[in-house]
C-alpha cells in the first residue's frame, strides 16, 4: 500500500526540481506536486531545505566576492601601471617638445635646417600614432583577456556550487539509509 505521508526526501526532490524550474517553493505547490502530505510536515521540511539553500548561497557568494576582489586588484594594478605608461609618455612629449622649440630657434636662421626638422616632426607624427594605435590594440586586447578571466571564474565558481549540491544531495542520501537500516536495526532487536 502507498504511503500516505510526505516524506523528507520527497519534499526536498519537489522544493529541488521547483527551484531549478524557476519556481518558488511553497508549501502549496509541494503538496499538489506530491498528492500527500500534511502542512506542517511539509512547512517543517521545506523550511530546512531553504535554509540549506541559504548557505550554499552565501558560499557561492563569498567565493564569487573573493575573485571578483581579487581581479579588481588586479585591474587597479593594471591601472596604475597604465597611468605610469601615460605619464612617461606624456613626459617624452613634453622632452620632444622643448627639442623642437630649440631646434626652431636654433635653424631659425638656416633654411635647411628648416626643412629637415619638419620632415623629423612628420615622421615623430606618424610614429606616434603608430605607437598610440598599438597601445590602443594592447589595451583592448587585455580588456578582453580579462574579461574572459572574469566569465570563466564565474562559470568555475557555478560548476563548483553544482558539484557541491550534487555531493551534498548524494551525502544526505546516505544517511538516510544509515538511518534507516539504524531503524531496521532497533526494530528487530525488540
């Protein structure tokens, strides 16, 4: 004859499959799901299987804080190293300007001279936008590099909460039976 009560298992399987469907567990849903099952027992179950779900929430957080922490770090370090690289830059320019100046002053008088600086400053022009454009290409590449990082720690920290949930579930069950076959076990020693 089929049991006609809810059992812990069977409320948790129920709560799991809503969960995962999209739905929110209730007490309501549980019961038409399963046909049997009084409230309160249904009530006393799934409150422990939210509260289950809670830590595992709060673990999957934690770790996901850690590594986002930890790229934030180095996006501020990449940031500072950037800014460095800027100011360098920006120095060398100023340095190059001053030579320029100087040099203008030094051929004002020499019409050779003249020619010659400008063709200098034509090609410094092209060099650095050739120097601008890699560094552009540098930067973004490493925008997307870290991007990547960022989604595949992500879906790494997802792929362990599942496996998590998976031992878990596995682990329960076990005790369970070890519960069980302990039931078994007292009942045939009376």
């Amino acid at each position: 004859m089929p049991s006609k009560h809810a059992s812990r298992e069977s409320i948790f399987e129920v709560a799991t499959a809503l969960h995962n469907s999209g739905q929110r567990p209730t007490t309501t849903l549980i019961r038409q799901s399963l046909g049997v099952g009084s409230q309160t027992t249904i009530h006393k179950y799934l409150s422990e299987w939210k509260r289950i779900q809670d830590n595992k929430d709060n673990v999957h957080i934690k770790r996901a804080n850690f590594k986002i922490h930890e790229y934030e770090a180095l996006n501020n370090e990449l940031s500072e190293r950037l800014n460095s690289a800027l100011a360098e830059i920006h120095n060398q320019q100023l340095t190059l300007e001053q030579l320029r100046l100087e040099n203008l002053n030094l051929m004002a008088s020499n019409n050779a001279y003249v020619i010659a600086f400008e063709n200098f400053q034509t090609e410094f022009a092209r060099k650095v936008g050739d120097l601008e454009s890699s560094f552009n290409g540098a930067v973004h590449l490493l925008s997307e590099q870290i991007t990547a990082v960022i989604n595949n720690s992500f879906s790494n920290v997802q792929d362990i909460g599942f496996a998590f949930q998976e031992k878990a579930l596995s682990e329960r069950l076990k005790i369970k039976e070890l519960q069980d076959n302990i039931s078994k076990l007292q009942r045939s020693m009376v």
